[in-house]
C-alpha cells in the first residue's frame, strides 16, 4: 500500500446531463474529490458507492466485468456449449 493512500476512501459516480439522464460511464474519484463536486454542483453527479478501500478496487468495481478476459474456447468447452441434436 502507498504511503497516501492510508486514509483515502475512493467513491464510484456517474455525471447525469442537464435532462437529468445518466451520462456515460462509472468513473472513479476520492472521497474527498467526491465531496468537493457535490459541494460546487450539488445533484450534477449521481453516487454509485463509496467507502471503498482502495484505487484499484474502486476501478475494478467502476468497471465490472467490461475489460475482463473472454473465457478461452477449447473444442471440448465449444462441443459442450453446442445444443444436442
């Protein structure tokens, strides 16, 4: 663990638009930061989770499963996936 990173909180949010739509995706920020937006533009940013512990895992779940590895087709997985006959 870094030295700076010992108090952190990390926070997930997304920005919603004008029409008060959800614009784009999951984006990651500090506790700290978080406050700070929500204090000059209350309501503009929509909390998804916070208390996370740590940057990578605040990313990891920001992200979900977009980004993972597709799982590796072998012939005997593609014959188990393929419906009998």
């Amino acid at each position: 663990m870094r030295k700076y990173e010992r108090d952190e909180s990390w926070v997930i949010y997304q920005m919603i638009d004008r029409g008060g739509t959800v614009s784009g995706s999951n984006a990651v920020c500090e506790q700290a930061e978080w406050e700070e937006m929500e204090r000059k533009k209350p309501g503009a940013q929509s909390l998804v989770q916070c208390g996370i512990a740590t940057e990578g895992v605040a990313e990891r779940l920001a992200r979900g499963t977009s980004g993972d590895p597709k799982p590796k087709v072998t012939r005997k997985t593609a014959v188990s996936y393929s419906s009998p006959v």
